[in-house]
C-alpha cells in the first residue's frame, strides 16, 4: 500500500514532459485510485470503508494541491480530485458488496 501510494504521487508531480507517452490523464486517476481502494480495504479489513474513502480524498486533494503549486508542466485540475472520489468510492463499495456476500456464501 505505501509502496503504491509513493508511486502514484511521485508520477502525479513529475513533471508531464518527462513522461514518455501522452496516456488519457483520467483513467490514470481511475486506475490509481480504485488500486489504492482496493489495498487500502486489503491492508486495513478493520478500518470502516467510510474512513479509507476520506484518507484517498485527503491524498487526491494533497496530490491537486501540489500540482497547483508547482510550477513544472503540472496543472491542478480539480475534475481530477472528483475522478479519484469517484473511483475510489466505486472501489470501495464493490468491497463492500463483496464483504457483505461472503458470510452468505460460506453458510
């Protein structure tokens, strides 16, 4: 989960003329965090669903934040902020409906 974290903010404040390819900025937000849903819910099975979706808003809020002020090819773009909440909380209720099958399915 650290691991990833660290990857997705360190490629969210590169500079965008030190990436190689021009990939679809939103699905990059999409995939980055639906992935981190889904290991912040694996790392932390006790932790309310609720309270990782505020911890991935507060990071894709930290990440806009220092895009706005950088200065290096990087825009703050709060459609970007809502895209994250979006997926993450997309993420995290599939979790969620999947918690809530398993008991069914093992009885």
């Amino acid at each position: 989960m650290g691991a990833t974290s660290l990857a997705v903010l360190v490629l969210a404040v590169l500079p965008s003329l030190s990436i190689p390819v021009n990939p679809d900025d939103k699905l990059l937000h999409i995939a980055a965090f639906a992935v981190l849903a889904l290991l912040a819910a694996g790392a932390f099975p006790q932790t309310r669903l609720r309270s990782l979706w505020f911890w991935l808003v507060g990071f894709a809020a930290a990440i806009e934040m220092i895009q706005l002020l950088m200065q290096q090819g990087r825009e703050a773009d709060w459609n970007d902020l809502m895209v994250g909440m979006s997926a993450a909380a997309v993420a995290l209720f599939l979790v969620h409906l999947i918690r809530r099958a398993a008991p069914a399915a093992s009885s």
